[in-house]
C-alpha cells in the first residue's frame, strides 16, 4: 500500500511542480509594445561574490537599451 501512495505522492509532486514553473514563466511575460518611458527600478540581493558579473550585466543591458 505504501508503494501506491509513495508513486501517487510523486506524480502528484511532480504535476505541481511543473504548474508552478509554468505558472511563473508565464507571468514574466508582459506586452512590449506599451513602452511609456517610465523608469522601472529593480532591487537585487545576492551574494558579495556576485557583484562583479551583475555590474557586467547592467552594462551590457544598459548599452542594449540606454535610459531616455
């Protein structure tokens, strides 16, 4: 019996976890063509190792897209 409910708890785990991704991919996507020129700020918390590489992506991403 508890092989049965061990195989249900997985596929059960696994169909939610896929949801989820989906659920989340999903929302990250948004409509491009409404660019009003409004200043978006976005706050990150990582690690001190990590600044280097997120300060070479804000370059890289503000010279694809330069602010106004």
């Amino acid at each position: 019996m508890s092989m049965k409910f061990g195989k249900k708890f997985a596929v059960i785990s696994m169909c939610l976890a896929v949801f989820m991704m989906l659920s989340v991919s999903l929302t990250a996507c948004g409509n491009d063509k409404e660019d009003n020129g409004k200043k978006v700020e976005v706050n990150l918390f990582i690690a001190a190792s990590l600044s280097d590489s997120v300060d070479e992506i804000k370059a890289d991403f503000e010279k694809r897209k330069p602010r106004n």
